[in-house]
C-alpha cells in the first residue's frame, strides 16, 4: 500500500454522490457493489495524547480482515508533534500510544509515523522522522512483533550518512514476518540523497545510499519517495533527482537481496522537456513485477502530466504517458497498486479536469495483461476532488479515497472525506466515507489512507475537525 498526502483547498457545498441533481461525471464504468468499509471511529486514546488538537493518520495497514495498523501524529499540550502508532485486533483498535522509545530521540519535539507496513501474521513495521536535540532531522524505524510495538531506533547507519542533517524514512514495506525494507532521504556532503535499509530476521541492517544515485544527482538533491518489496529481497525503490537539465525521476531495483544501480525511468527524458519530474509511488507484485508511477512536465505548456513504467526481474521498460481521455490539466498524487504481475491499478488527481470549468478530477487507470487502459474519472464526483490513497488486494479490486472539496472557487464549505471502491474491474462511485462526515463538526476532514487485505474489504483513515476547530484522526471500524 502506498499512501500519499494531499494539501486542500478551501471550498463549498456540492454534493459526491448520487444523491445530487448534478449529472455523474463521465469516466470508469460504475454500478459495481462497493466494498464493506464500516465506519470511521476517532482513534482511540488519542484524545489523552492530542491536547494541542493537531492529529492525523498518515498510514494504515492491514494484514487480514479487521487486523491493521496504522501511524500518525499528534501535538501535544506543548504544542509539540509527536509520532504515534496504533494497532487493531479482532475488529478492535487498542489505545494509540506515543511510539515506543520515541520521546528519548525526539529532543526537538518534532516527529511523525510517515509510512507502516504489516506482512502476514501481525508482524509490522513503521517507519519516519524526528528531531535531535541540535535541531536536525532524522529517521527512525519501529517494528510489531507479536502484537506489541518495540522500542523505536534511529535507522542505523544512517547517521555517518546524514551529515547535514535533514532524514527521513518515506516508505516502508514488509513481504513477510521480519523481512522488511525502508527508503528515505538524507543530507549529506554533496547534498541530499536517498537510503535503503534492509532487515533480516527482525534485525535491521545498515542504510546504504541508493546505488548510482550521486552519480545521477549532478545538481541539487535526491531521495527515495516510495519502495515496495514483493517477496523478501526483492523490492523496487522510485524518487527523484536533480541534474543540469532540472528535476528528473528514477528507479531501482533489489534482486535477490542486491539492489542494483539506479537510472532514469526509461524513455522520460523525451517526455519531461518541462525539467520538473518524479516518482510518487512504487508497487510490486509477488513475483519480481513492479510499476512506478509518477509527473513529469510538458514544455511548453507547463502541465504537469503522468507516467507509468514497469519492471520484471528488475529490468525497467520504457515509461508510458497514458491516454487520459480527460480534459488537459495538471495531475498530482500518483498512486500504483499491483496486486498480480500485469494487473496493477493507478489513481491520482488532475487539476481542471473535471466537467464545470476549473474543477479537479480524481482519476483511476488500470492494467490487464501488462497493457495500460485508459485514464478514466473516478464515478460520482460532482465537484473538486483529491484522491490520496489506493489499495488493490487483487486483480480489478481496489479501494480509494480522499478529500471532495466541493467549490473551492465559492470557499465558505468543508472538505469531506470520500471513498470508492472496485469490484470485477468496476468502480462503484465514491461516496462520503460512513461515520466520518458525523465526527467532522468543524470545516476539513479526509481520508489520508486505505489498506484492503482482501476484496470487499478495506480500511480508511485520516482526519476530521471537531466542534473546537481541532484536528482530530479517525480509522476505520468493521
């Protein structure tokens, strides 16, 4: 699962789903039952943590139906960020505690659970930032087994690397029980760069920078934005780097425990004359079959447009610019999901694409036997809207969601939590995630991630504001 955060506009009402007298927006074929979602629920024990009102869900994880984890954070009285973690069991989600050992490192009182990830079983891992006592950034790694959260560390390694100090774990993905890998970025003497780290049974090894990735970086800084492991030693990493020629998007791939030299995502270069691109989200299949989907920039007309590339046995093809078969506009969250190799699912967000003029589009695309259909408009939406967040447990099974904003030309509205669902290759149209919109007594909510253990099945969480104007985190409950 790959989750990615979205910055919202201000907005008013309109209605997401058929309830409304607005036509539905053409795009993906809808009629399709949606996936069992239950309702959203505030994270439990949050509230003795939140008391400066400032909290989110940034990452859920599900290794079975109503057995998840999920990662955050939270202010403190002091008004403080604080990383918190969060676990569920049988349909019941435990208290969130701050994570473990956490308070000892963050001496600069600024910290966040980024990316989590369960494997089978209940063995989990978590992975983001906190602040030294000199005021420097830097990563952590946190991992579950058996049903309790051990003590938090920095990712090893690491500090002989992160000499400018600027870290952080951006990804985390666990194959199997204590077999997880993590990328991220840091600073270094020749400036920012990206890591991989790698553990073997439940011990996490040292951080690396990203193989061949200084080499690429000629000008300015890189990092890892996304990494996904199909099978234990055998992951794909995605991010972005800078050159003479402006910012550029690259892969890596690790085979059988090696990682192997980054590159430039094939054939992008011909694409991004704009000089603006990057990797926003890495998935891979079981079987050594990954994409990566990301933005790239066409000069001249400075849109923001979508690539998606692939790769078996670590051997990336040339990257795709997909047939939107949308209006033309600026596209942002990429997020990939493959579930089996060929049979991966892509959404994200375009700005401008919608039906009335000015209005944002959430999009989906799927493949089906390695070639790409078209981008097509996720059902239902009547108004603004930013997808986040995507989870696919099988072929042509997928779950969504994100922020509907619905004018955010007219302001004065709230930003709602949504999801949607896809069943046999169909999506259902979004809807107002159930449970959220009823916490949400104050002006934005959203769901910032989702995890489907299985079709049918999935889990949302993010955000909602209360009636004091504070930011509260809600996950999902059967």
């Amino acid at each position: 699962m790959a989750v990615v955060t979205a910055v919202v506009a201000v907005a008013c009402a309109a209605l997401l789903t058929g309830a409304g007298s607005a036509p539905a927006a053409s795009g993906a074929r809808a009629g399709a039952p949606g996936a069992r979602w239950g309702a959203a629920e505030e994270v439990p024990g949050l509230a003795k943590l939140n008391k400066g009102g400032n909290a989110n869900v940034t990452s859920v994880s599900c290794w079975s139906v109503n057995n998840c984890s999920a990662g955050g954070y939270y202010t403190d009285r002091r008004r403080h960020i604080q990383a918190f973690v969060v676990a569920e069991r049988n349909g019941r989600w435990d208290d969130a505690v701050q994570v473990p050992g956490l308070a000892a490192l963050n001496k600069g009182e600024n910290a966040q659970v980024v990316s989590v990830s369960c494997a089978l079983r209940g063995y989990c891992a978590a992975g983001g930032y906190y602040t030294d006592s000199s005021g420097n950034r830097q990563a952590f790694v946190v991992t579950r087994p058996n049903h309790r959260w051990r003590t938090a560390v920095e990712v090893p390694g690491l500090a002989a690397l992160n000499t400018g100090g600027n870290a952080g774990v951006a990804s985390v993905s666990c194959p199997a029980a204590g077999k997880c890998a993590a990328g991220g970025s840091y600073s270094g003497a020749s400036g920012g760069q990206g890591f991989v780290v790698s553990q073997a049974d439940g011990v996490w090894g040292t951080a690396v920078e990203v193989p061949g990735l200084p080499a690429l970086s000629t000008s300015g800084s890189a990092g890892v934005a996304s990494l996904s492991c199909g099978s234990a030693g055998n992951c794909a990493a995605g991010g972005f780097y800078n050159d003479s020629s402006g910012q550029q998007a690259f892969v890596a791939s690790e085979v059988n425990g090696v990682w192997g030299t980054a590159e430039g995502v094939p054939g992008l270069e011909a694409l991004n004359l704009g000089g603006a691109a990057g990797v926003d989200s890495v998935s891979c299949a079981p079987d050594r079959y990954c994409a990566a989907g990301g933005y790239y920039t066409d000069y001249p007309y400075d849109y923001t447009s979508v690539f998606v590339a692939t790769a078996s046995n670590g051997v990336w093809g040339t990257a795709v610019a997909p047939d939107s078969g949308l209006a033309s506009g600026p596209s942002d969250n990429i997020v990939v999901s493959c579930p089996a190799a060929g049979s991966c699912a892509l959404d994200g967000f375009c700005d401008g694409c919608g039906s009335e003029s000015g209005q944002g589009q959430p999009f989906v695309m799927s493949q089906d036997n390695g070639v790409w259909g078209q981008m097509e408009a996720l059902p239902g939406f009547y108004a603004y809207g930013k997808s986040t967040t995507l989870s696919c447990p099988a072929a042509g099974s997928c779950g969504a969601g994100g922020l509907n904003v619905p004018n955010k030309y007219t302001g004065g509205g709230r930003d709602r939590p949504f999801v949607a669902s896809e069943t046999n290759g169909r999506w259902a149209n979004a809807k107002l995630y159930p449970g959220a919109q009823a916490l949400n007594k104050g002006r934005n909510a959203g769901v910032y991630a989702v995890s489907c253990p299985s079709p049918g099945h999935c889990t949302a969480a993010g955000f909602y504001t209360d009636a004091k104007g504070h930011q509260q985190a809600f996950v999902g409950r059967p």
